[in-house]
C-alpha cells in the first residue's frame, strides 16, 4: 500500500498500533514456537527468576503470576496449563500451597530462551533505524500522554 505523505497523515493510528500489535506478538511467538517454547512458558520463568523479573526470587501462585503480566498477557494465555507443561520438563516445581518455583533447569532454559531475543529484534528492526525507531516510540508515547 503506497499512500502519500497526506494520506498517511490521515490515517487513524489506533488501527495502525493495532495492527502493528498483532503482527509483531504473532511474529514473535511463531519464532518462539519454532524454538520449542511458548511466549507465556518464557514470562513465567522470567517472573519466577530471581535473575531476571522476580523482585525476590519467590515463589508465587497463578493468579500472583497473572498479576504480574496483567499488562501484556493475551486473553488466550492459559497461565495454568503453561505452567504445568513447564513442570513436566522440570523447569518448575510446585508447593503445597500452590506457588510455583523455578529449578536449575527452568533457570537454564530461560537463557536459552533470552537467547532468541536478539535475532527476533533484529528482524523486527531490519531497515530501521534507531533514530527513526526512537522518533516513532516518542510519538506513540506522546499519543499517550495526549489521551490520559
């Protein structure tokens, strides 16, 4: 789709971020898959290292966890069968209480699965450059600001 400089600027940006959303999570989550992981399977081991998002290195129950990603979980996440798929692979463990825990294992496997970050990004950000990228987010935030 070719538009113009004024035709573009015409364009609602609510379906442009929209439609950037959906296509850059389906991308990168078909990358994940093709790795042998889930995007959720990789949060929750984010969120359960003490090396990475956990604050204390603690265990904590599924809705503790959901918690955590109520900003950018999808309404499909299924936090408990993600969780249970991880603990089948020995990636994480549960208590009586229902808190969930990383091992060594799932601590080995959430760097491997870090490890991907970088080739996605790159061919998320191919053609673009910084300054461009960085012009683009200070819009988008400024959109933001605008509507709060």
């Amino acid at each position: 789709m070719d538009l113009t400089d004024a035709e573009l600027a015409a364009q609602p940006a609510a379906y442009w971020t929209g439609a950037a959303y959906e296509a850059l999570i389906a991308f990168t989550r078909a990358r994940q898959a093709e790795a042998g992981f889930t995007q959720p399977q990789f949060w929750l081991l984010r969120n359960l290292s003490a090396n990475d998002l956990s604050p204390d290195g603690r265990g904590r129950t599924v809705p503790e966890l959901r918690q955590a990603m109520s900003d950018y979980l999808r309404p499909e996440d299924d936090l408990a069968a993600e969780a249970e798929v991880l603990r089948d692979r020995g990636h994480l463990t549960v208590d009586g209480d229902g808190r969930w825990w990383i091992t060594g294992a799932g601590e080995a496997a959430r760097v491997g699965m870090k490890s991907h970050a970088p080739a996605i990004r790159a061919r998320i950000h191919e053609g673009i450059d910084d300054a461009d990228y960085v012009t683009t987010l200070r819009v988008l935030q400024k959109m933001i600001s605008n509507v709060r």
